[in-house]
C-alpha cells in the first residue's frame, strides 16, 4: 500500500505536464473554418441603412470594406461570382411588411443579401441561411429571390463600399449599393 501512495503524485505530476503541453500546443493556432464571428476577425466596420415609409421598416447591416488603391469589380470581386456584398458576416436586410424590390414581391423577414457582380448587371440575391460568414458556405437551396439589375459607371471612385436608399417618393425608394466606379439601384415600392 505504502509503494502506491508514492507513485500517485507523480502519476499526477505526469498528467498535469501532458495536460499542460496539449493547452500551449493549442494557443495562437488559427481556426481552419471560415466562420468567424469574434469582433477582432473583423478586418471592417458595421455600418446600417434604414428606410422607413407608413408602417414598413427596411433595414440593411454590413461590413463597410475599403477601396485602398484596389480595382474591386472585375478582379479583387471577380465577375460571376457570388460575394457577399460588404465584408465579415453575409449583408442581411429586414424587411418588416412586404414590398415590391425590382417589381419581385419580397415578404416580411430577414435574409441574407448576396450579390454576383457582372460588368454590366448584376444578380441580387435573398437568401433565407442567416449568419453566414462571407459567402463560404453559401447555397442556391436557400435563396428566396434572385433577379438582374444594370450597373451604372461612376465618374469618381467610392472609397468606402457603401448601401443606402434614397428618399422616399410617391410611395417608392431605392437600395443604392457603391463602390469603386459601381452603382447599382434596386427599385424598392412600399404596399
């Protein structure tokens, strides 16, 4: 019995070490899924637009990326492919009643607003999968609407990405998505 008593502790010494060496082996390894979502990772700012009309409030939440020098469209955001319009987390839009947005019938909810610029148009995406991280795991199955709207060239570059809407007239507003030498205008008519 004695001759066990003296092998515990360092039994427990031993375990304590190994456990020790498995915990620093870990620390300052980076995750290898995409699916960030600690405020640090995040490389942009939030930024949120809003639009209100009667008793409908649409409201935008996206990560703001910067031009920095940058061609965006075409070749930092490659034509024909999905993007997650911003930065960080997938831009979602809410919409508390329903709309028509480019004459699509849009019902009250949250979506993910995704996006597949071209040259001269570009797919808008809704997509019912909520807080995704970028467009990693995004997946046709879940899109609620998708349609094509043109681009317009700009004169000066944008230099924050940026999403607004633009006054509320006769019933009617826009979601304006720029960056770069890009505008796009998604007609937006409140019921």
């Amino acid at each position: 019995m004695a001759s066990l008593n003296k092998i515990k502790p360092i039994y427990i010494f031993v375990a304590l070490i190994t456990a020790s060496s498995l915990l620093l082996s870990c620390v300052g390894r980076k995750s290898e899924s995409p699916k960030f979502t600690s405020s640090e990772n995040r490389k942009s700012g939030i930024a949120i637009a809003s639009v209100s009309h009667e008793n409908t409030y649409i409201k935008v939440v996206y990560g703001q990326p910067y031009r920095k020098g940058r061609t965006i469209f075409g070749d930092w955001e490659p034509y024909g492919e999905v993007w997650r319009t911003g930065a960080n987390e997938a831009t979602e839009i809410t919409i508390t009643n329903t709309i028509l947005m480019n004459n699509e019938a849009i019902e009250a909810g949250t979506y993910s607003l995704f996006t597949i610029p071209y040259e001269d148009h570009w797919t808008i995406i809704l997509n019912n999968a909520l807080g995704q991280w970028g467009a990693f795991d995004y997946n046709t199955n879940f899109d609620y609407k998708r349609f094509d709207v043109p681009t317009i060239p700009l004169n000066n570059h944008v230099e924050a990405f940026s999403i607004s809407f633009s006054e509320v007239q006769s019933s009617m507003t826009s979601l304006i998505l720029e960056w770069d030498v890009i505008r796009v205008e998604i007609p937006i008519r409140f019921y």
